[in-house]
C-alpha cells in the first residue's frame, strides 16, 4: 500500500475535493483506505489538555471506593 497525501478544504456537503493531479495517481479500480487529519479546535485542545492532567493527578477521597478492588 502506498501513501498519497494532499490538503482540501472542508466545505457544507459532505464531500471532500481530491486535487486533479492527485486523481490523475489513483488507479482505476481496487481499494484505498481513507484517513483523515483534521485541525483541531483551540478549545478542544485546551479541554483535552485540562482532562489529562486531572486525570493524572493523585487519587483523590472519591475515587478511594475502588481501592478495594484492586
């Protein structure tokens, strides 16, 4: 398998726009896997961040009910 890689703008449609000179590489037929990287939102990344460090914090007393568990 081999890698093609190019940017497009996302519009309303859900569609996404290859690049003529990235079409004219494709095969005809067969299979393509598609993946897509998306930029991410400031807030997003903001709330990620926030959740992680919480996350990475020492237990607190609410989470002391599954000690037992372990």
């Amino acid at each position: 398998m081999r890698q093609i890689e190019f940017d497009t703008e996302l519009q309303d449609k859900p569609f996404l726009t290859v690049p003529q000179e990235i079409a004219a590489q494709l095969p005809k037929s067969g299979h393509a896997k598609v993946i897509l990287l998306v930029t991410e939102d400031a807030e997003d990344g903001e709330w990620q961040a926030a959740a992680y460090e919480q996350f990475m914090r020492e237990n607190s007393s609410e989470d002391s009910v599954y000690d037992k568990y372990a």
